[in-house]
C-alpha cells in the first residue's frame, strides 16, 4: 500500500490481521490467516485489541519500512491429497508497510535513502499497489479537494522519478513490477455518503490529468507497459467507525477484498493480458510464476503436474504451462467457476472448506462488493 504519512495504512494492516484471527469470522470465511513471522503476528493482534478494547491507535511507522508474510490456509477437505502433491496448500501474502514521510520530505541522509530505495524496490515486486486516497484530507479541502489531490499525486510522481535511475536494472525497464494499481479510499467512515462512483469522479473530476501524469510516469519503469493498469480500479477502505472513545473494529468496510484483490483480481487481470498479446513471452512467465496456488484452486493446475518437475523449477513449468494454454482451453475456466459460485451459494462456504471453496468465494466477493458500490473494476 502506498500512502502518505496519516493515511491509514498501519491501521488498516492492524485491522486486517486482528479481524482474521477473530473465531466468527474464521467460521465465516472458511480459513486462518497466519503472520509467518509470529512476533508480527503477536504486535498486529495487540494493535488491533488497542483497538477494540481501549480506542487506542496504533503508533505510525516513521523509521523504518517491515514486509508482513501471512499464510492463507484452508482445510481441504476434498482436495488434501491433490493439494499436498502440488504444494498448493497455502496462499502466501507479503504486505509492506513503511514510513509515509518518504513521499513528502527529503530523507535524512545517505543511509535512509538507501533504505527508501531498498523498500520500494521490495514494493516493487508486487502484484497488486493500492495508492491511498485519505478521507480525512478530502474532508479538509471540501470544495478544494483539487488542491490536496494535485498535491498528492504529484508527491508520488516525484518520488518515483527521484528513485526511477536507483530502482531500474542498468536503466532497463523492469520486467517485475506491480501492474495492476488501485486508488483505494482510506477512512472512508468520514465520508459515509460517499459511494465507489462518486470517489472515482471526484478523483477524475480533480485530478485526472495528475493521474494520466503518474500512469506515464510509471509507464517509463516497466517493460511491456500496454499490460499496465493505473487508476482504472477502486475501492474503499475503512478500518472500523471511529467516535469519541470508542472504536467499533467490527464496522470495517472493504478489508476482506483484499486477499480476494491480491490473488484471484490480480490472476485474471494477468490472463486477460496475456491473452490479449499485451506482454512478450518473457514478460508473461515471470508475470505467472506466482500464479500456482490460485491456479490450482481455480482448477486450472492439476495437482499431477507437481509429479513432472523438480520445486526448484516448479514457478516456471507452471507459468509455461498457464502461457502455453492462454487461448480458448484456458478461457473456459470462467465459465466453469459462475457453476462453482452458484454450488457454493447452495452448498454454503463451511461445508466446503478447500481451496477452490475459498478462491471461488474470494471471486463471488468481488462480485457483491461491486454491486455493493465499494469496489469498480475496469472492463480492459
């Protein structure tokens, strides 16, 4: 997540992990989330009950960036065997988190640019960025929001540009890069009345030539840049309702679409483009490698391919295998999986606790969020 200082996103992971290990709604949703790190995983939980329990924020991250590792696992009841040989038991998860200043100030010297270079370069090997939108300085310049837009996107643009020689490989453009950028709403219970449609015409309304600035910008970065998606999707965020002394950590808006957003929105964007011939060869097998686990629980990998390779070239037989099987075949997995959500409507979440359950109830999710008027996806 990208994001000024105080816009949200220390809360936001917070809210994210504590909210998963609450029992109703691992019930609910058929999985655990684990911080793979567990002294992480114990500071995230304390954060969040700081939260629920006594209305206290968490303190921001203003020294030092940490990458988050969390598991998604699911029981596989129908798929144990298959699963297990494949290696696709798990979905694995990295979320960065880093101080916010960096996009509005100079660093401090020559050790904490390195490490400003050194985190973007990790945020760089994501699939999915969100660029934070804060609700608070929306709310702080109504009738002006312009001027806090224009000033926010031009914070971005130039911290990218003032990285851009340090990021790049010998000034080649990058083959790995995140493609898919979202403008993600933060804090949206201060702006309650404020539906995905009104947040998208607003920015476009205020700022859309700042951000056709910043898709060139990054278009300058990567290599294949037709297969580049930047503020053509949104989405709205809040952590919980906040009032005085008092957090209800149980009023959350948009945060269970982001593993849904991050695994099986990422894959299919992916597809369409390699389908559509917007990437080389080359571009499109680093672009799947990490594709198995969804893969396989879309039930377009079958757990028998993981017999034929070696792990050590596991990541690149898959993505050969997805690219090799971009046309017709490989398109007919949607239609099969409108039958698996209608299964699942039918049948119940908790009742199917595997993989493809999951990853099927993930796209079901986009589905209700979008007709819910918190997320919009582009149709290119």
């Amino acid at each position: 997540m990208f994001g000024e200082s105080g816009s949200g996103k220390t809360v936001l992971l917070s809210s994210f992990y504590g909210a998963a290990q609450e029992p109703h709604n691992i019930k609910k949703h058929g999985f655990n989330v684990l911080a793979e790190n567990p002294s992480q995983g114990t500071h995230l939980s304390q954060n969040y009950l700081g939260m629920k329990q006594s209305a206290t924020l968490p303190e921001t991250n203003r020294f030092s960036a940490k990458s988050y590792s969390f598991l998604v696992k699911v029981k596989h009841r129908a798929q144990a065997k298959a699963a297990k040989q494949a290696g696709a038991d798990a979905l694995r998860v990295v979320w960065h988190d880093y101080p916010g200043e960096w996009f509005e100030r100079d660093v401090s010297g020559p050790e904490e640019a390195q490490r400003r270079i050194d985190t973007f370069g990790d945020l760089l090997q994501s699939d999915v960025a969100f660029l934070m939108v804060d609700g608070q300085r929306l709310l702080d310049n109504v009738g002006e929001e312009e001027r806090y837009l224009k000033s926010l996107f031009t914070n971005y643009c130039n911290a990218l540009l003032l990285m851009r020689d340090d990021l790049l490989d010998n000034g080649k453009p990058l083959v790995t890069f995140p493609r898919i950028w979202i403008l993600a709403l933060s804090k949206s219970d201060l702006v309650p009345d404020m539906d995905v449609y009104e947040f998208r015409d607003l920015l476009l309304g205020k700022a859309g030539a700042d951000m056709e600035k910043l898709r060139d910008v990054l278009a300058t970065m990567v290599e294949s840049n037709r297969a580049l998606s930047v503020g053509e999707d949104f989405v709205i965020f809040s952590s919980a309702k906040f009032e005085a002394n008092k957090i209800e950590v149980s009023k959350r808006v948009g945060l269970d679409l982001v593993l849904p957003l991050a695994s099986v929105f990422a894959f299919e964007r992916q597809l369409r483009w390699v389908q559509a011939g917007h990437i080389g060869r080359k571009v499109a097998l680093k672009l799947l490698e990490n594709a198995e686990v969804v893969s396989f629980g879309l039930g377009i990998l079958g757990g028998g391919i993981a017999k034929l390779i070696g792990s050590k070239n596991k990541a690149a037989a898959v993505a050969g295998f997805l690219l090799a099987q971009a046309g017709p075949a490989l398109a007919e997995y949607a239609k099969n999986l409108e039958k698996k959500v209608a299964d699942l409507d039918a049948q119940g979440i908790a009742k199917q606790e595997d993989l493809t359950a999951v990853l099927t109830k993930f796209r079901a999710d986009l589905y209700k969020a979008e007709e819910e008027r918190i997320f919009l996806r582009s149709l290119l």
